[in-house]
C-alpha cells in the first residue's frame, strides 16, 4: 500500500483554490468566445466581451475573477490502496482551504452557523463529497461556488407518471426563474434519480464536466441539446441583457431510483464556472 502525507493535500488544496479563482479555464474561454460569434444582440456581444476581458486581467493582474471567491465545494476520488498519513483528511482539506483563501486574499464567505451568521474568517469548512475508488492515488477538485448562482438551484420530488416531460419542464421553469441572477451565460446541471440527495449531488458533479462534453449515453446528449435549445431561445442573454447565449451547456447525470420516485435537481453555475483538479500519486514507505 502506497501512502500520501497530508503536507501534500494541503499545498495542493491551497494552489487549487488561488488559481480557480484567479483563473479562468481554457475549456470555458473558448465556449465564451465561441459564443460571442454565435451572439446576435449588441448588448449581449458587449457583455461576452466584459466577461473575457474581465478574465483576462484577473489572471494577468493575478485578482480574483469575481468578487465573490464561493463557498469551497472539493469532490475527492480517494484510491482504496492509498494511506493518508500525519492525520485527518478533512482536517487536511479544511487548512488547504484556509491557506489558500488568506494566503490569496480570497473573500472569506462562510458563517459558522446559518443562525447566528458571524462568520469563520477563513472560509472553512469546505463540502466534501467523498468517493472510494480503486488505484493508489488521490484526486482532489477544488469547486468554489458562488451563492448567486448557487442560490437559483432547485429540488423537486417529481412523481413517475409525470416522466421525461415532468423532467424538462421543471428544468427549464428553474432556469426561467433564475434570470439574469446567476450571471449568465450559465452552465445547468441536472441531476435525476437515486434520492433527493443523491439527485442533487448529481446535478453539482455534472457540472464539472470540460465544455463541449455531452453525456457519453445519446438518449441523454439529445435531452441536453433540446434543453439548451430551449434555454438559449428565452431571451435572457449574457448577463440578462437579452440575447442567444443564455446558457453555455445542459449537462445531464442520472441514476437508478425507487419505483416510487423521480427526483430531479437543478444547479446552476455562472458563467466563470470554476473548478480545477489535481491527481496525486502515492509513494512508497521505505521506512
């Protein structure tokens, strides 16, 4: 069994969090400046070319891309033949996220309790969400998710009879609420199936899916073109000026569920759309 000392998690959650937030990723430039071809309202084409101008200086100027630097979502794909050693793994993925929001001079978002509001100054404790797989590595993705368009998110228990159909309408009802709230031009995830929290964990991972990328199973990439298809005819544009280019993607995960249920979730991402992995390998003990 190979091992990885928490030292490494830390330095690796610290980088992921700085340079997610000051960087944007090439995958998602490239959607934004195709879209800014394909886009027919002045305003709209205005506002695509704030939105990559904006993504330039942050990553040449070395500031955040936007002000509100999210609250730290970090998916781990833990190898089942890995040991992680010098102590807790959360607790290790908990300090990254406190060096890299102070070490960056991110924006510290995160209350310690959604009651009293007083916040943890350091924007700890992260969400995690944790998956045993094989091998004998770690991979960590770091997801900081702003709450303007975390906030448009939305669960709905649909029952079996309402189908396919049920699905898409509530999908693009969610969308059509948001508006201009999550930035757009926007990424919308959507989770179906398992249960109510499976469906919305679903709905977040779809979201870090590379641009361009469709559900490998073509009965769902048809489902997700038809979507977009739709969303994009609402009118609601690049940063709700009106336009195309409302949404970038509909990305669309699914898994199996009880006879009696058909939970759907919808979450939403901006149009920075941040996320950043990294893989690291474990070594072994000589000791």
């Amino acid at each position: 069994m190979k091992e990885i000392h928490i030292d490494r998690i830390i330095e690796a959650v610290e980088g992921l969090c700085i340079e997610a937030n000051y960087k944007m990723n090439g995958d998602l430039k490239k959607a934004l400046g195709d879209a800014l071809s394909k886009e027919e309202s002045d305003l709209g084409k205005e506002a695509l070319g704030f939105i990559l101008e904006n993504a330039r200086l942050a990553e040449t100027e070395h500031i955040p891309i936007c002000q509100d630097t999210g609250m730290t979502v970090v998916f781990v794909e833990l190898g089942q033949d890995v040991h992680i050693t010098g102590g807790p793994l959360t607790e290790a993925i908990d300090e990254g996220v406190r060096r890299g929001y102070v070490n960056g001079y991110l924006r510290k978002s995160i209350v310690r309790d959604p009651f009293d509001r007083i916040n943890t100054g350091d924007n700890t404790p992260a969400v995690i969400h944790y998956e045993l797989v094989p091998g004998e590595q770690i991979k960590i993705t770091v997801a900081p998710k702003g709450f303007g368009s975390e906030n448009m998110g939305a669960l709905k228990m649909c029952k079996p009879y309402e189908g396919l159909e049920g699905v898409k309408s509530f999908v693009l009802e969610t969308v059509d609420k948001a508006g201009a709230n999550p930035c757009p031009p926007m990424i919308v995830g959507v989770g179906v199936g398992g249960t109510m929290e499976k469906a919305a964990i679903l709905a977040k991972k779809a979201l870090l899916r590379p641009q361009g990328q469709k559900n490998a199973q073509e009965r769902l990439a048809i489902i997700e073109d038809e979507l977009l298809t739709k969303i994009n005819a609402m009118g609601i544009g690049p940063a709700g000026f009106g336009g195309r280019m409302t949404a970038l993607a509909v990305n669309m995960e699914v898994f199996p569920t009880h006879i009696a249920g058909l939970p759907v979730a919808v979450n939403i991402n901006c149009h920075v759309s941040r996320h950043l992995s990294v893989v690291l390998e474990g070594i072994e003990n000589h000791a």
